[in-house]
C-alpha cells in the first residue's frame, strides 16, 4: 500500500524528496528560517481564532521517549506539548 494516494503531495522539512514519475505525486521541500515577524503573525492568527493547534496531550520529558513510541506507531493525534 503507498504511504502517499495519486495526486497527493508529499512535504519534506529533511531532505528534498523526488517521487518517481509515474506515482502521480508531487513533493515539496520546505526550510523553516527564524523570524519574529512571522511568529508574532502566526500568534496573531492563533489569538483571532483563525488558525487552530490541535494539541493532542501535554507530558512532561521524563516521559518524551513513550511520546517517541506512541508517535512511530502512529497513536498520537494532535501535538504533544512537553512540558516540565
């Protein structure tokens, strides 16, 4: 079974990624730069109720390798805030 359906889209944060031509697929490779203009633009949007974090739980680091397993099994909906 393809982790990505035809005409999906794959979003890389790694490494650039070049699916082959005939999975009817296209990727995109994103750079993440620090700039507090954009942050303080994304808060804004969080505070006026147009943009939504799904925060799935909150556990503090002693428990951050059960959120690693739980994450590469596929059973964590939402962020995980790690907290102390």
């Amino acid at each position: 079974m393809p982790l990505v359906r035809r005409g999906g889209r794959i979003v890389s944060i790694a490494t650039p990624i070049v699916p082959p031509l005939d999975a009817g697929v296209s990727a995109t490779h994103m750079v993440a730069r620090n700039d507090g203009a954009d942050l303080r633009a994304l808060v804004d949007l969080v505070d006026a109720g147009v943009l939504r974090v799904d925060i799935g739980a909150s556990r503090p680091p002693a428990e951050l390798a059960d959120v690693h397993r739980l994450s590469q099994a596929g059973r964590i909906r939402g962020k995980v805030l790690i907290v102390p």
